[in-house]
C-alpha cells in the first residue's frame, strides 16, 4: 500500500487540530506552516474534509478550522477513504470482485487479507491515539518489531 501525499497531508492537519485547544479554529496558513503542506494543496484538502463531516470552517478574522467530532470518533481509515476512496483496491476494484484461475486461484483470497489486515490497523487507530501516542496494541505490536522497521525491496535478499 502507497499512503498519497493528499492523505498524509491530511492527517497530518486533523493531527494538529486535535491538539488545538477546544473550541479554537486554526487558520489554515498556521496548519500549512506548522505541517509544511503546500498551502493550495492543503487548501482542496480542507474542503474535502469539511465536506465529509470531518471538521468544520469559519470564515473571517476569528475564522479557521476545527475538528466538527471528536478526535477519538475519526479512525485513520476514515480521513483516507475520504482523500483516496477504498483501502485497497486491485487494478482499481475491490478484491472481491476479482475471480483467477489455475495456480493463481488463491490470490483473491490473499488480497482479501491484505485488505482486512489494513482495515485492523486504520480502523482502530484514531486521530486522538495518534496525537497522544496511546496508540492501539495491533499497532505497537508491528512497531516493536525490528522486520517492520525495515524496507525490503524486490532485488534484496531475506
């Protein structure tokens, strides 16, 4: 799985409103500097997050943004299908709707679990964990594993 720029990006904004003090909106020149997103990219972002519910905006002086539910109500999982749609799709569907014969028969099967194996981790962790590092068990598990820490790419060895 590749995390887009668009979903880190946002985030990382939903990241830094929830450690905002309550009830106070961020303007979204503070929320670009202080995450160092491009500020027009940042900007589509907002919309679509606002769009989905998942903050809300004021314009004007005393205007910003702010977190429209609390951070512990908005799983990681949420913020990407609304920046990237589906967890994971193959060849641009769902897993389920692929069918392959032969040798390959079992391939749906495994792209089912890399799906559900994504849900587990996204769905479970909240924006909130995220921000005061109370991350879920699922998550510190993979973490205190060196392996995890490791990229592995095709021509290395194992």
């Amino acid at each position: 799985m590749q995390i887009s720029a668009r979903a880190d990006y946002a985030l990382r904004a939903l990241c830094l409103l929830a450690a905002a003090p309550e009830q106070c909106a961020v303007k979204a020149d503070e929320i670009a500097a202080a995450q160092d997103i491009p500020r027009t990219f940042l900007d589509g972002i907002l919309v679509e997050l606002r769009r989905a519910g998942l903050i809300e905006s004021r314009r004007g002086r005393d205007g910003g943004h702010r977190l429209a539910r609390p951070a512990y109500a908005i799983s990681l999982a949420d913020v990407i299908r609304v920046t990237d749609g589906p967890l994971a799709l193959v060849r641009g569907q769902r897993p389920e709707n692929h069918t392959y014969g032969g040798a390959a028969r079992h391939l749906q099967d495994v792209w089912v679990a890399v799906r559900a194996s994504l849900r587990e981790i996204l769905e479970l962790t909240t924006v909130a964990q995220v921000v005061t590092g109370d991350l879920p068990d699922p998550v510190l598990n993979y973490t205190r594993q060196d392996r995890s820490w490791q990229s592995v790419w095709p021509t290395e060895s194992r």
